[in-house]
C-alpha cells in the first residue's frame, strides 16, 4: 500500500503523550480551558501566569507544573523555558495573554499604547524567540497564540488593540515560514467574542444578548470552545497546518456590520 493510501489512526494523532506543553497565561479562561484539554489528551503542561494561586490551582486540577513571572519581560520569558526544560524536552507552547484597552483612538497616550502592544504583542515576539528556539532544539513541535477578530474586522473602540492582534497575526504567519525548516509550526486561533471571567464582569446581560445577536451560531463562545481548536493545532492531526490564523467566531465575522 503507497503512503497515501495508508489510513493514520487518526485518534492517535490527537493524542500528545510524553509531550511537555508551555501554557502562557493559565489561570483563567481560555488559558485553564486549554491545560485540561492538553493534559486530557496526555501532555504534561507547564501552567504559567503572573500570579501565582490561579496557575497552582490549575496545575493542580489537571496534575501540571505551576510557574510564575512576567511574560512581557526577556528575563522571565527565559527562566520560564528554562524551568520547563527541567520537566522534559519542550515540544508545544500555547500563548493566551492579552487583554484589551478600550477607547477612542484618540484618546490613547504613550503609556498606554506601549502598555497596549505590550500586553498582546511583545511577549508573543518574546515567547517566539525562546520557545522557537527551545522546540527546535527538541526536535520540533507546533506552537499556537490567541489572536482576536479584532485583528481582522474593526470592533468600537478597539482599534488599538486590533492593531495590535492584527500584527500578531502577521507575526504567526512569518515565523511559521522562517520555523518550518526546523520542524517548528507556528498558528494562531482567532476568536470572536467569548465568555471569559474578565468580559463577564465586563459586560452586562443585555450586551451579552446584543453580542448574541450578531452571532450567526447564536451565542458567544464558551472558553472551552476556543479550547478545542488550540488541542487541534497542538496535535499532529495539524501537521500540515503552518503560518495560518485560525477564526473561531461562531460565524460573526462573515456577517458583522461593527454594531452590536
């Protein structure tokens, strides 16, 4: 039988046995949904935040290993891997930091445009460096960041922040290009709105049933709904899947008119 006719067990392919997994921003989340779907398909994740409860807490519900540091700082960034590597070879990374700071265009100051670009793009480009690096050295693996629909169509007040997931997403699509060579993936997952605690407290239930309505699949996501396409890109069944921004929108983008 030629090679491509052979049938994978395509549920082996899902599986991420042995693997060590570097889950940036855990403790809540897209980032908690993410560590359990990871460790149930066999991984050991290394569960990382700033604060140190919430990642311990999820590193303990799924039997993962906790770090903490700032993953917008070089230092840290390096520790981090540093301390992962003690655990095995690291062969996937998962970047879920970011949060958004609304407001008019017009009314951004320095501060917070750095503040802005730093919490979506700088510790991807750091993340990029030290975890291309490190899965190069273990023999290749895939590595996925959480972009946003705010990178592909404008949302109200957000259009630093899109500016910023928009970069991210072109950061994913080169680096996937430069790391193929050495075995390394690089993509991104793009969601539309979803449930997390932060836009919980956010968002009033009227805005939600506003959000819900601009939503072909009706509702926003649940973070175990993003959870599930990252699992996807983590696992060999993506081993063709390189440079490529994922959306994961219910559908929104397809029919958003910017109101809601």
């Amino acid at each position: 039988m030629s090679r491509a006719e052979a049938v994978p067990d395509y549920l082996d392919q899902l599986r991420l046995d042995g693997r060590v997994v570097v889950v940036l921003g855990a403790g809540a989340g897209i980032g908690r949904q993410t560590s359990h779907a990871l460790a149930q398909a066999g991984a050991t994740v290394v569960c990382v935040g700033r604060r140190a409860e919430p990642v311990e807490i999820v590193a303990k519900e799924i039997g993962g290993h906790a770090v903490t540091g700032d993953v917008t700082r070089r230092d840290d960034i390096a520790r981090i891997f540093a301390e992962a590597a003690k655990i095995g070879p690291i062969s996937g990374l998962v970047d879920i930091v970011g949060r958004v700071l609304p407001g008019p265009v017009l009314t951004y100051d320095d501060d917070r445009y750095d503040e802005q670009f730093d919490v979506v793009l700088r510790h991807a480009f750091l993340a990029l460096q030290a975890g291309g690096q490190a899965l190069a050295e273990a023999g290749g693996g895939s590595m996925v960041f959480i972009g946003s629909v705010s990178g592909q169509e404008y949302l109200p007040n957000q259009a630093l922040y899109g500016a910023a997931k928009a970069a991210l997403h072109r950061l994913v699509e080169s680096a996937g290009r430069e790391l193929a060579p050495r075995g390394v993936r690089v993509n991104a997952v793009a969601p539309g709105f979803t449930h997390t605690p932060r836009l919980d407290e956010l968002f009033t239930e009227d805005q939600w049933t506003a959000v819900n309505a601009t939503i072909p699949r009706g509702h926003a996501a649940t973070a175990s709904e993003i959870a599930g396409p990252v699992l996807f890109l983590l696992s060999d069944l993506a081993s063709y899947l390189n440079g490529q921004t994922i959306t994961v929108d219910g559908g929104m983008t397809a029919s958003f008119t910017g109101q809601f």
